[in-house]
C-alpha cells in the first residue's frame, strides 16, 4: 500500500507529451500540494477557495489578497505545470464558465424561489446530485471501489453530524460484505485500529465544522501507512490533503449547509458500484445473511 501525498499519484493530471488534461484546477492543485512551498500553498488554497473572485484579479492583485508577492503567483502557475500565470488564468476562466453553462438551466428553474421555498430546495439538492457525475469525481468513486473489495478489512469513522453518513454507509457496506466495523463517535478508535493490517482501508467523513477528533484519526492513519479514503467536501479540507481517495460533495448554495442527501447518494454509488465489480462475492455474502434474519426472525415480514 503506498503512502498518500505523493505527486501525481492515480491522478489522470498530464498526457503523454506532457499537457494537462481532463482534471479540474482544483484537482491538479490537490495533485501538487505537498510538493508546493509555504507561499504558494497559501495562494493555492485563496485561488481553490475563491475562483470566482481571482478568475480576472492580476497577479498583483491575487498575492495582495494571499498575503504573498506578485512572484510567488507567478511562481505558482509554473509549479502547477502551466507556461505562466496567463495559461493557469485562462484555465480557471475556462473551467468556471463550463460550469456556469451547466448552472444556467438551474439557475432559471430558481427564479421562484422566494414562492415556493420547498421546490427551491428540491430543485438545488437535484442539482448537487448532478454534480457528482463529473469525470473526476467518478474515477475516484472508482478507485475508492476498488480500494474497498480488495481490503480485507474496513474501518470507517465520522464524527458529529458526519457520523449520521458513516452509519449509513457501514450499515449498507455490512450488507454486502465482511470485515465492515464503525468507530463509535465516542471513542474505540485506536483499539479497533490495532487489527488493521497493510492491506486494509479508512474511511473517514469530515464536513465543516471539521471535528478534531476526525483529523487527528485520519493523520494517525496516514502516518501509519494505512490507505484512506476521504468523504468530505472539498479536495483541500483537512483531511482531503492527506487522504489516498477523496470524494466530494458540493456545498448547498441555498443553505450554505452540506447536503446530507448528496453525501448519502455518494456513498451509494460506491455500494453500486460494489455491486457491479464483485457481485459473485457480494450474492454469497447476501445470502448468508438472509439465512441468518430469516433463523432469527429480525424483520417483520
């Protein structure tokens, strides 16, 4: 098992002759952050956080806001991969407005929001759903299915509201296969920790407000040479830095909360596809425990 913060791992940043291709800016500074220096990690996560404000600063204006100088900027874009400051600009211009195409029909769909606020929030939780279906987001659900059929063992934690999703999701893997086992939001972290082997994985879900206790578990997994996968919601939170796999989910921009409906349907497509690579193993693992609800009568049916 290799070790998260490792340039370019698993991620589809550059071609062949050496272009970037098909990945997010977001995601090619995720790629590169560890390799970045102080300076330009500090306008890496200003530009990440606030592209819609920087798409049109000058480097000027965007290491003003950073607290670092016009040449650390510029210093940035090469770091990144780009030919200068103008090429890492225009490709942040590009990627907002391929979003902001793919917003417009939401965007008239809520122009009456303030007549009817449940099919506000319906038509915003729909649209955050769709969200997950973008190229970067499924290869990395991908990998993180991979990742969990070959573990021989799952461990998964979340504290604070973060526990809700990761009870839902260890109650859902359980169900499809063995060696599932859920960190109480109390405690029992490092005892359970302590029957991990190399070949096992972490899943921890961290949503702001980031709980400590969440950090702190996913550094001791890192540290220890232990593959995790991140459940969070953007690629630079806490744990996002570090992890092996991050999965996101977008902020709901009604509410400014995390949506636990999109967190919930992330995590289903993991179960899907879990069901879809390994089902030989996952009908077998099924079946006996049908045998066992049925020799024990736990539904009511």
């Amino acid at each position: 098992m290799t070790a998260p913060r490792k340039l370019n791992e698993g991620f589809p940043s550059f071609g062949k002759d050496g272009r970037m291709e098909n990945v997010s800016f977001q995601q090619l500074v995720r790629n590169r952050f560890s390799d970045l220096s102080a300076g330009q990690k500090k306008v890496a996560k200003y530009l990440s956080e606030n592209l819609n404000q920087a798409a049109f600063k000058t480097a000027f204006q965007i290491g003003r806001q950073a607290a670092v100088s016009e040449t650390t900027v510029i210093r940035l874009s090469y770091a990144l991969g780009f030919e200068g400051f103008s090429e890492m600009q225009t490709t942040i211009q590009q990627g907002l407005l391929q979003e902001n195409q793919a917003d417009s029909e939401n965007n008239n769909r809520l122009s009456f929001r303030n007549s009817d606020p449940f099919k506000r929030v319906i038509l915003n939780e729909i649209q955050l759903l769709k969200q997950l279906i973008n190229r970067s987001n499924v290869e990395e659900i991908w990998k993180a299915v991979d990742t969990i059929i070959k573990a021989d063992q799952v461990l998964i934690a979340g504290h604070m509201l973060s526990h809700a999703a990761a009870y839902w999701f260890s109650y859902m893997l359980s169900s499809i296969r063995d060696h599932v086992t859920l960190c109480s939001p109390t405690g029992e972290f490092l005892e359970k920790f302590s029957n991990l082997t190399k070949d096992s994985v972490v899943i921890v879900f961290s949503f702001p407000r980031y709980s400590n206790d969440t950090i702190k578990l996913a550094e001791y997994v890192a540290e220890n040479d232990i593959c995790l996968i991140a459940v969070t919601d953007r690629l630079l939170s806490p744990v996002g830095r570090i992890a092996n796999i991050v999965l996101t989910t977008e902020e709901n921009a009604l509410t400014g909360s995390n949506s636990i409906a999109s967190v919930i349907s992330l995590v289903d497509l993991i179960i899907e596809g879990i069901h879809e690579k390994d089902q030989e193993r996952v009908q077998k693992h099924q079946q006996k425990l049908e045998k066992m609800y049925t020799s024990l009568n736990v539904f009511n049916e």
